[in-house]
C-alpha cells in the first residue's frame, strides 16, 4: 500500500509529466483553451488606459508571502507583471494598493520591474505601491485612492473578504471598470456579484499563460485541464462502482 508521502510523490510525478506534456503539445501543434472572458478583457483595460493617460488600480489585498495566501500572492503579483509591462509606455503609473505590509515590496519589485523591461524606469516612482491598514481601513483608503486620481480601472487579486463590497460599490459609483477575485468564499460572492469580470477559483493561476506566456506557462495549463477531468472521471468512476 502507498503511504501518504509516497502518494505525495506520485502526484508530482504525474503532475511534472502532464506538464512537459503540454509544453511539447503548445509548442507543436495548435491548442484551444477553454474562454475566460476577464482575460480577454484585461489587456483591452490596459490598453485604454495608455491612449486616454489615465492610471489602473491593482490591488492585492491581504494577500501575503509566508501566508497561506503565499500562492494567490505570488501569481497576482505576476499577473499584474504582465499588464505593468503594457502599461510602463505610459507616465501614468499604475497602482498597487495592499493590505499586509510584507507584500509591500513584492508590489513594489513588480512594478520596478515591468518599467525595467520597458526601459522607461524613469517614470517608475516606489510611491505606486501604497499599504492600507487591513480591515475596513483598506477598504477606505484604497478606494478613496483610486477615486483620487480617477482611475480608468480597478483589477482586485489575491485575497479579499467583505472589504471587497466597499471597493466594488465605489469602482461602480465612479463608472470604473471592476474585474475582481477572490480565494476567499465571501470575497468571491462579492465579486461574483458587483464585476464586470470575475476569475472564479483557480482561473486566477492560469493567468500568466493567457496573457502571453512561455509553452511552459501555457503548458501547465493544458495539463491542469486535463488533470481536472481525469480526477472529475474518477470520482464518477468510484461513486458508480458504491451503487
């Protein structure tokens, strides 16, 4: 019988092998993705943002590395990556609003990085990532930001509970576009509720691979769908052979 550390192991295994997978499957022949429309609509945001000079609202919430939110925050860091980099042709800088202050420098380091790659690190200003108090205080403060400097839009990633409410009525009352999510159940009824465009679940950590990632990137992604319906099927399997 597998033990639990060995069962572990046959996971990864299986996991790294549907991966390589899917690189050589992107890589040689054409693959079509199941539609996640706040993917298409994001570089759309980014892209009005440029040619009407106007600034995007990040906001990363309470997540937080060495957290059970380290995930979430990691991959809404490199989301917000891929669009700073559309965005830092631009002086108007985005924002990157947050909650806990050992995130702070990962907002800062992102931006940093995408105006790096634009070669415009001169407009680039550590200001642009600005940390709230967690709470109702957020809340408050990072949406009063955005409304400030009259944000084109506001994209909510990582870990948010009933705060969220308050950013998403105040994006709706000052018409600015809101694409929002949660890895909180609370945070994800709001958002589900009051955005435009909601990533639901584990959509969020295929966003580098929708927007514009490596075969790896969009590999992986390929290979977490096919994972899914091969769990899905063995559930089904098992609950069929119990009647």
């Amino acid at each position: 019988m597998i033990n639990d550390a060995g069962l572990v192991w046959a996971v990864v295994a299986v996991t790294f092998a549907a991966m390589m997978a899917g690189r050589f499957i992107v890589r040689r022949f054409r693959t079509h993705w199941r539609p996640i429309p706040a993917y298409r609509t994001l570089p759309t945001l980014a892209a009005d943002a440029v040619e009407s000079a106007k600034r995007v609202h990040f906001s990363l919430g309470s997540s937080a590395i060495g957290e059970t939110s380290t995930l979430a925050a990691l991959v809404s860091a490199e989301v917000v990556y891929r669009l700073a980099e559309r965005l830092a042709i631009s002086r108007q800088l985005p924002l990157v609003t947050l909650s806990h202050p050992v995130t702070l420098p990962l907002a800062q380091d992102t931006l940093r990085r995408a105006y790096l790659y634009r070669r415009t690190l001169d407009y680039y200003r550590s200001s642009a990532s600005a940390w709230y108090p967690p709470g109702t205080a957020f809340a408050v403060g990072a949406a009063s930001l955005s409304a400030d400097v009259d944000a084109d839009s506001n994209i909510l990633l990582g870990r948010f509970g009933p705060e969220l409410a308050f950013l998403g009525e105040s994006a709706l009352r000052h018409n600015q576009a809101l694409i929002a999510h949660s890895d909180l159940l609370e945070g994800q009824a709001i958002a589900f509720a009051q955005a435009g465009e909601v990533l639901l679940g584990e959509e969020l950590y295929a966003g580098p691979a929708y927007l514009g990632g490596t075969a790896l990137e969009r590999g992986s992604v390929l290979a977490h769908d096919v994972l899914r319906w091969l769990v899905i099927l063995g559930i089904v399997l098992a609950a069929l052979q119990t009647i």
